[in-house]
C-alpha cells in the first residue's frame, strides 16, 4: 500500500484533522499523530510495515485504508490517480478544484428554484445589474451601430431556448454550425514548434484545447449515435450507433428539454494541449474560459441561422465520460450545447 497523493487537507470547525481524497470525495477527520506514519508510506510499503508504523493506530489505518487516504498498490484507485498525475502538470489547486466539483447536485425543479429567489430577494437583495459610478465625470456614447447588420440581428437576437419543436435540422445546417464555431479556420506553420491552429474564437495561446462530440437526434441524413468532431478535417468518426437516451439524460444532470433539440453538443477539453506550454495552475482558468468563448460563437451562429441555441455547464460528468467513451483522463467534459427549431 501506499499514500494516495491527491489528498488535501484542512483544519475542521472543531480543531480536527480533515483528509480529503479529491477524485472520490472520500474525507476522514484523524488524530494529528497519523501524519508521521503517513509521511513514510510514499512509496510502496507492505502491510505488516505499514502496521508496524502505526503502532497503536491500526484500527486507523484501517479507516484511512476505507477512506482512500491509503491505497492498495496496484488497485483500481492507485491506477486511477498514477493516471491522473500523469494526465494533469498542473499543480494540487487547479487539481482540487476540478475533481471536487465533479460531485455538484444539480436540480431543475423551476417553480422550487423561483420559491428559492423570492425568499432570497425578501432577505437579501441582489447586486445591482450592472456597476455605475455615480458622481464620476460621465461621457454619455452615441448608440452602438455594428456595420455588419448580420452580426447586429445575430447579437440582438440571441436568446438561450428550452422549449424546442420536433422539426429536424439540415445536415448543411449541422455542419455550418460545427464548422462555423469548432472548425479550423485555418493551420499555420510555427518554426521549431509545429502546426497551430486558428479558430473563429479566440484561446489562450492558440491551444485550442476545446474538443466537440456531437448527437444528431433529428438532422435529416444522418443517422442518431455518437459522432466526434475533427475540427482539422471538418467531418464526424462515428464513435457508437444510436444515442442511449437514459445515458444522455443523467449526462445531462436531468435537463430533459435538450433532448428535445435537433442536435446535442458536449465540449471536452484536451488538458495536455494546454498544459504542454503553459505548466501553471491558472493555464486551467483558461481551458475553461476557452469553452466559453466557443459558448457565445455556437449561440451567434445559431441565431443566424434560424436555430435556437442553449448551452449549459451543469453535467454528470461521469455519465458524459461514459456517453462519450473517454478514456484518456487528460480529455474532461466542461460544456454542454444543443440547437434546434425553437417553439413560438
């Protein structure tokens, strides 16, 4: 056995120790005398070593064996986070904050949730809408005039949809959008580093680490299933035949409306593309401000084109994973799309 090395720790409400194994949520509170004997299990230590070194603690060891602080070499759990180290340059924060909020609940009850706001709005106000600096010297603008009146209509008319009708999209309307918001615009020659691509949206030093799985449920030529995106060759490798709706639904963390769209995007983003030129932790602030500019490009092209667009970053990530057929843990799920022809 051996420590587990994704472990983070805190002091509790009450003094305790707290250890947290952050990819299975696993947490124990321990007496502050189990940090010496975890200290020497690093490396692989057999059992009766290990018991040896908590003298007087094996029924603790046994609990931190139960609770993920300890693992058994070779298992399941060790092969798991050797592969997430692997996957994952970034230091222990970037680390934390991913995994732990993997296990978000997410509810979609809406008349609880507008209960939840009112009662909120009684007792506490919200923030105002938008910052103004009262008192400052103020310089009121002529209206803004985009001289591109498509750009203008798409801007002004975008509108998130939940309420989709069961009409099917074209396969050039796909594709449009595929290619429109995930396509290689085009590919350009870095001397001594390689090929880098450009896109309609920007991303931190053209990484473009953002990857687009697509479901076709209603687009007219193309058969329902599983299909990845190559971005390069602007076409889909069908990775399963038909689209197990109960697996997209708990993907999708309940939010059955998408599956009345046309189509059902889910964005992954490749950490590895990311992390090979920026090795900081806040490079991953930027894997995910990545899907958001793709976010607001898949909503404007949408809208040009007739579709109604939604998106959301509530998953089951789990479910995704297993929808999609990730195995590789430096590709994670962070976004969800979908458009179709909108209700009214």
């Amino acid at each position: 056995m051996r420590r587990a090395t994704c472990l983070i720790g805190w002091l509790g409400d009450a003094g305790e120790l707290v250890l947290e194994n952050y990819l299975t949520g696993r947490r124990s509170a321990v007496d502050a005398r189990v940090i010496p004997p975890l200290q020497s299990l690093t490396d692989a230590t057999p059992w009766p070593r290990a018991v040896e070194r908590f003298r007087g603690l094996q029924d603790l060891l046994t609990q931190l064996l139960e609770q993920h602080v300890v693992l058994p070499v070779g298992g399941r759990l060790d092969r798991d986070e050797s592969a997430v180290l692997d996957a994952w340059p970034w230091d222990r924060d970037a680390h934390y904050f991913h995994w732990s909020t993997r296990r978000t609940a997410f509810t979609f009850d809406v008349s609880d949730e507008r209960r939840m706001l009112l009662e909120r709005a009684r007792t506490t106000p919200q923030p105002p809408a938008y910052t103004y600096y009262a008192g400052r010297p103020e310089t009121v603008l002529p209206p803004a005039e985009p001289n591109d009146t498509t750009l203008a209509n798409a801007l002004s008319g975008r509108r998130t949809r939940r309420d989709f009708a069961s009409q099917p999209m074209s396969l050039q309307d796909l594709a449009t959008v595929l290619g429109v918001t995930w396509g290689v615009s085009s590919l350009r020659s870095d001397p001594g580093v390689g090929v880098v691509a450009l896109k309609t949206s920007p991303s931190g030093g053209a990484r473009h680490p953002t990857e687009a799985y697509c479901l076709p449920l209603r687009v007219t030529g193309l058969e329902r299933g599983v299909y990845h995106y190559c971005a390069g060759r602007h076409s889909l490798s069908l990775i399963s035949r038909g689209v197990d709706e109960d697996i997209a639904l708990a993907a999708l963390a309940g939010q059955s409306w998408a599956l009345d769209a046309a189509a059902v995007f889910f964005m992954t983003s490749v950490t590895r593309r990311s992390a090979w030129k920026y090795r900081q932790s806040h490079a991953y602030r930027v894997v995910l401000l990545d899907a958001g500019h793709l976010g607001q490009t898949f909503h404007l092209v949408c809208t040009a084109l007739g579709l109604g667009p939604w998106t959301s970053a509530a998953l089951d990530e789990t479910q995704a994973e297993r929808l999609l057929a990730l195995k590789d843990r430096s590709e994670i799920v962070v976004y969800t799309a979908a458009c179709g022809t909108a209700r009214g």
